[in-house]
C-alpha cells in the first residue's frame, strides 16, 4: 500500500448531525414516530393481535418470537429471549424475518442473508403467516392491484387483467395506493415490484403523518420553527422558555390519525438538545 492511499474503515467520521445548531435563547427538538411503518402493516392487514400489542405498548419482538416458537419459548423468561439478539439467535433473527417477510421477500433472500436453510425460512414463513393471515391478504390484495385484478380507487375485483373499473372507469393495474390516497404507478414490468410496493404504502404513510404532524404544531405552537422532515420525523426549534410544552406538542401530534375504519394514532417520541441535533436526548 503506497503512502498516499487511505484506509476508510481507520477513518472517523464527523457527527454531521451537530452541524445544526439552535438559535440563540432556543432549543432543537426532534420529533420521531415510533414503530411505525410495523404499525401501518399491522392497520393494512387489520391484523388484531397485533393492534392490541400496539396500542397496549407490548414488547413486539417478544410478542412475535413466542407466536413462532411456542415450544422453544414457553420456559423462557422476557429477558432470555433478548438474550438471543444476536447472530443466529431466536430474537435476532425472527426481528429481520418478519421484517422480511411483511415486504414479500423470497424464502432464498432470506436464506442468503440469515445464512440459514431454505427449509428453516419456508418452516418460519408458513407459521408467521398462519399466526397473521390479514398479513398475507394484505400482500395479495396489493399484488391484484399490481396486476390489474382489482380496482385500487374502488376495491372492486375483476378476472381478467388491465382494463377500466366500471364503477370509476378508472385504468386498473400496475397502481396502488396509501390510505391518505395518494398513489403510485409502476411503469414497465412489474413482475418482482411486489416488494417495492408493498414498502411503498407504510413507507409513504409514514412520511405524510410526518409532513402533516409538522404542519399542525407550527400551526398550532406559533413560536415552533420548522427545520426539517425525515421519513419518520421531523426536526424543529423552540424558545427554551417552552420547553414545558413538550409533553403538549407530543399530544397533539399524536392527534394525526391514518385514515382506517379504525383510526391509527402512532406515538411521538421527543427528544431535545440546546447544543446542536447531534446531542439530541
């Protein structure tokens, strides 16, 4: 290795994060939606057991390695199951399953990626769905909407491919859309784009409970200062003589519901800093 080369892994990055500082006499917050995209799956596949452990604040990892392994977990303590949160363990690897799985990967992705066999991910993937079979209709009825066998504005099925809906005349396939009802349409082929659509709705859901969570508090708190949007959270400035308001604007930016037959309020988390965004707590 000649001396002007350089090693990026022996290299220490900056923190860019402390880049952005608050004004003077204010505070930085950061505003973060919590689980969220999990969340949106959960309401799309009207999923119960999973709503429940939602809205009860239930350790959701936990929760699902006990519905996969009963057997191997029935004698295990909470925290002997997060003791396996690690490579190949039980915890570790039923996080990225069912991650995997909610977004339509293949039982070989899987495999490649855990290192494992095909028979241990076809094994998980068959008792994931059949604990949570609105999971799997939800992936099918996304991949009608692909295809053109049902309408995505009206619902409405169809046997046959393409074509208008007659009750919207709308052009049906290759579209689907979120409950905000905003859509997107996928262009050339759409074989193997299931994955991508399937992350599309809770990846844009998120985000627009995020736009209209920051547009409600600057409406509502006048001395709020917007400064950015993430996917799932949004960065503002404050007077730190508000900073007992916190607990306030957390509350009422929970009040941003998704649009289901059963309204979907995701919780905030809020953390602040009067150094910079990168000291965030």
């Amino acid at each position: 290795m000649s001396d002007t080369q350089i090693v990026l892994s022996d290299a220490t990055l900056p923190n860019v994060r402390k880049f952005f500082v608050p004004d003077d006499g204010y505070m930085i917050v950061e505003a973060d939606l919590e689980g969220a995209d999990a969340q949106v799956v959960a309401w799309e596949a009207d999923d119960e057991g999973l709503k429940h452990a939602f809205r009860n604040n239930l350790p959701l990892h936990i929760k699902n390695v006990r519905d996969v392994y009963p057997d191997k977990s029935k004698n295990m303590s909470d925290d002997d199951i997060r003791a396996t949160n690690k490579p190949k363990g039980m915890y570790h690897n039923c996080k990225r399953r069912v991650h995997g799985y909610n977004y339509g990967a293949s039982t070989k992705t899987m495999s490649m990626t855990l290192r494992s066999t095909i028979y241990e991910e076809e094994e998980f993937k068959e008792r994931w769905f059949e604990v949570h079979p609105g999971i799997l209709e939800w992936q099918q009825r996304v991949e009608r909407m692909l295809f053109g066998m049902q309408c995505w504005n009206c619902w409405l099925m169809f046997e046959e491919q393409y074509g208008n809906c007659p009750i919207c005349n709308k052009h049906v396939g290759r579209t689907v859309k979120n409950m905000f009802d905003y859509r997107i349409i996928y262009f050339g082929y759409v074989e193997g784009i299931l994955p991508q659509a399937l992350a599309w709705i809770p990846q844009s859901s998120v985000a627009l409970t995020c736009s209209k969570g920051g547009v409600l508090i600057e409406d509502t708190f006048d001395w709020i200062e917007l400064l950015a949007h993430g996917h799932d959270s949004i960065l503002f400035q404050m007077p730190l003589e508000q900073k007992s308001q916190i607990p306030l604007i957390a509350k009422t930016l929970k009040t941003v519901a998704l649009p289901y037959k059963d309204p979907l309020h995701i919780g905030w988390g809020v953390e602040v800093s009067e150094t910079s965004w990168g000291d965030v707590h």
